[in-house]
C-alpha cells in the first residue's frame, strides 16, 4: 500500500489523493492573452526528475503542494500551499449578458 503524507490529515492512502498538475508561475490572468492562458491551463511540461505538482486530498478538498521525483515515482515531500503563496490572486470578471457595461 502506497502512503501519501497529507500536511492536513497525516499519513492517507495514495487512493485518497488526486493529482491536480504540476506548480508552475502563473500569468497575469488580467493582462494576458488567451494563447498564453491556454497554455497555462492545459499545457504541462512533463518533466523528468523532481517536480513541485498541485495534489487534492479528495475526502476533505484539501488543495497542497507535494514534491515528487516523476522518474522513480518518489515523494519526497508535501506541505501547505500557503509556503509558495502568501498573495490571493484577484481575477477581473466580464459583466454578464444584460448587466451595466456588457
């Protein structure tokens, strides 16, 4: 039985986890254009090695970060997603059909 250690709920069965993509910087979601966000949102470089990857323990919706080699499948390491982050992103939204400014 393959273990994943969740910073929230401790040591879990990897059958609790999905993987949500690997941790790469994010474009200006306000300022840049729909080719580079698509790339953002859909592209992966799907590295060889050690990479730092979005993972959900799913029976609690608890968003981490974990470090895993891709090659040997390892994980070396999970923590809160607040040791990258400190900043909440604020995104423009476009006024629905019919409201002021549409």
């Amino acid at each position: 039985m393959k273990i994943m250690n969740c910073p929230l709920n401790g040591p879990r069965n990897i059958s609790e986890f999905a993987w949500g993509g690997e941790l790469r910087a994010m474009p200006d979601p306000n300022t840049c254009g729909a080719h580079e966000w698509a790339d953002y949102v859909f592209l992966e470089n799907n590295t060889a090695g050690m990479v730092r990857e979005w993972w959900c323990h799913v029976p609690t919706s608890f968003w981490f970060i974990a470090e895993r080699d891709t090659v040997s499948d390892e994980i070396v390491r999970t923590y809160r997603a607040t040791e990258v982050f400190k900043d909440r992103v604020e995104f423009k939204t476009a006024p629905l059909p019919g409201e002021p400014g549409s």
